[in-house]
C-alpha cells in the first residue's frame, strides 16, 4: 500500500482532491490511502507517508517540509492541475513519485 498524504493551509480542499486521487488509483488496481491534513498539523503525519504532496497555496514551504523528511519523496501539485482537480494528473505524479 501506498500512503499519500496531501498538506494544504487548511485541509479542506484538498479532501476533494483526495477522492479524485483515491479514484484513480482505484481504476488503476493500485492499493492507496490517501490523506489530507492542514499544514498545522502536518509534522504528526508526515512521518507514516511514503509520498508527500503540497498544494501550491503552500509551494513556499516545501524546502522547510522535506528538511523534516529528507528521505521520503515530497513535491507540489502545480496550480492549474490543483484548479481542476485532476486527481488522475496528481495520481500519476504520485506513481513517478515512487519508482
């Protein structure tokens, strides 16, 4: 299984995004759990997550958030496929992610 977890500044947007995403991987046979936490509480999740996504509100802090996990794949899902809430893009970002 694969542990995603998606930080933004409040959590809330993201929780769509993670059904998109939990879609995707369920039409592609793969076995996901996808989280979504706000960025205050982010430090006690990010530790259990094999793949680490932040939301372009927050793209400023991802330097500080991978010094925190400096061995676990951690990137921004960039704007436009945010906007649009294309949880097949974000899902294939997560699988290159992983290799």
């Amino acid at each position: 299984m694969i542990k995603v977890l998606l930080i933004c500044s409040q959590g809330a947007s993201t929780a769509i995004m993670c059904d998109r995403i939990r879609a995707a991987a369920q039409e592609a046979d793969v076995d996901m759990e996808v989280r979504a936490v706000a960025l205050a509480v982010a430090d006690d999740y990010m530790q259990d997550a094999d793949v680490i996504l932040i939301g372009p509100q927050i793209r400023y802090m991802q330097t500080k958030l991978q010094k925190e996990v400096p061995n676990k794949p951690l990137a921004d899902i960039d704007m436009y496929t945010y906007g649009t809430m294309n949880g097949k893009a974000v899902f294939e970002q997560i699988m290159e992610l992983v290799k």
